[in-house]
C-alpha cells in the first residue's frame, strides 16, 4: 500500500509517495517552501501544488507543529496565531480533493521510528523527542500512540525544559556539546522520574551528532539516536494516514 507523506514545517513543506509496508519513499522527496504569512488558506494551496506536483491520487497523511485534536488545531506556538481552533483536515481535505488526516508532527515522527527506526517493534512504554527549535515528543505503550504531548513545555529549571536544552537553546548559548549533553541530561532524567519510559530515541538533526554528547547521558535509562532522520516526519505521516484508513 502506497500513501503520501507530507511533513509541514516552518520553513517548508516536504512530501513523498511512502510504501507503508517497508517505510521506502516510492516517489522523489519534493520540498516547497513554506508561504509567509503561514496562514490556513495559504498552507492549505501550498499543499495542493504539492500533491499536484508529485501527481497522486488517494489518501495523504500530514505531520503538522501544533497540538491537533479531532482534525482540529488547538496550539499555535511555533505557527501563525491564525491556525487556532482551524479544523484543519477539513480544510486541506476540501484544498485537495482527497481525505487528509494530520497529526502531531513529533507524533508522527515517533510513529516512524516505531514502525521503521530505532525501537521497530518494540513493546513497552518508548519516549521520542524530537530536538530542534523546540523539543517536541512522542509517548508510546505497547505500540500505541498517546497524541498529542508536549513535554518540551514542562516547566524545569525556571522556564519551559525546550528553553534550557532544547537544540536552539546549545546554538543560542554557544554551548560545547559536553556542556548541552549535561542539560539534556538533567531533563531526561526529569522526564524519566515521571514516565519511566524503557527507551528514549532522539530526534532532530541533532541526533546525527550522537556520539558528541553520549558520554554526558547518564540517566538510568537506554537513550538512542533516530535512525529514520529527516525522513521522520514523511513516513510517519504515511503510517497515521495507514492508522486511520484502518478505523
């Protein structure tokens, strides 16, 4: 089974044909730059000159930087303000003539890894967190997928975690990677006191640097790089679509 993967970010919008039963891209990867404002209608055409582009026809999964619930978008903190309360597979699904369903990005780019990645497979509770701008995650139990959490909001060390250890923040701060590991550590072992994952996978572009920063990794818990990478967000996208046609 084949399905378009769209990954919806801030600077562009990247999609391709996905072959849902090996996570292989079965078209080329099309990047469009995301539109400035980044408004509904605005994103919404973005997409159809995507989907217009690679030439397909049927069911489109979408990883898109907000909370999303029921087709309907409820946070804006890295987006335009204009998206809240926006029911935004109806919009895209009318743009496109075909059903779309969107999800949490960092959602659907844990679904990748757990389909494909780092943790195939894997039974028991899995953390992923994408690290980048933001921190965004994923949360996993025995395959499932509970949406929608934002763990990069968790209020540590005075502020939001993301501000303190997020990939943004060790640029900001001209931090050496054994300084950024020690923070990111302190977080990981904040969150694991919490939710006692078995596994964290890491994400972002961030995570091809692993080996910089492993040594300062000392929670008491397994923590590994992605492997689906920047490819993440498309595959994953694919696989909710897959989730969804299933119900």
């Amino acid at each position: 089974m084949e399905i378009l993967g769209v990954d919806i970010g801030g600077s562009g919008i990247k999609g391709a044909i996905v072959d849902v039963t090996t996570g292989e891209l079965k078209s080329d990867r099309i990047r469009i730059p995301t539109p400035q404002p980044a408004t509904p209608d605005a994103v919404a055409q973005t997409l159809k000159q995507l989907v217009d582009q690679i030439g397909y026809k049927g069911p489109i999964g979408c990883g898109f930087p907000a909370r999303v619930i029921k087709g309907e978008v409820l946070t804006a903190a890295n987006i335009d303000k204009s998206w809240i309360n926006v029911k935004v597979e109806k919009i895209f699904s009318k743009a496109v003539g075909m059903d779309v369903f969107v999800a949490n990005d960092a959602d659907v780019a844990g679904l990748a890894e757990l389909s494909f990645g780092a943790v195939k497979g894997h039974k028991g509770t899995v953390l992923f967190l994408t690290l980048g701008t933001g921190i965004g995650s994923a949360l996993f139990h025995n395959g499932h997928m509970f949406p929608n959490t934002e763990f990069g909001h968790l209020k540590f060390k005075g502020d939001s975690a993301e501000k303190y250890c997020a990939d943004s923040a060790r640029e900001r701060e001209e931090l050496k990677f054994k300084e950024w590991g020690e923070r990111l550590n302190k977080y990981l072992e904040y969150i694991s006191f919490l939710i006692s994952p078995e596994i964290i996978v890491l994400g972002g572009g961030v995570s091809k640097k692993f080996e910089k920063f492993e040594e300062q990794l000392k929670v008491n818990v397994k923590v590994v790089p992605a492997k689906t990478l920047n490819l993440a967000g498309i595959i994953g996208a694919a696989m909710y679509a897959k989730s969804r046609l299933k119900k």
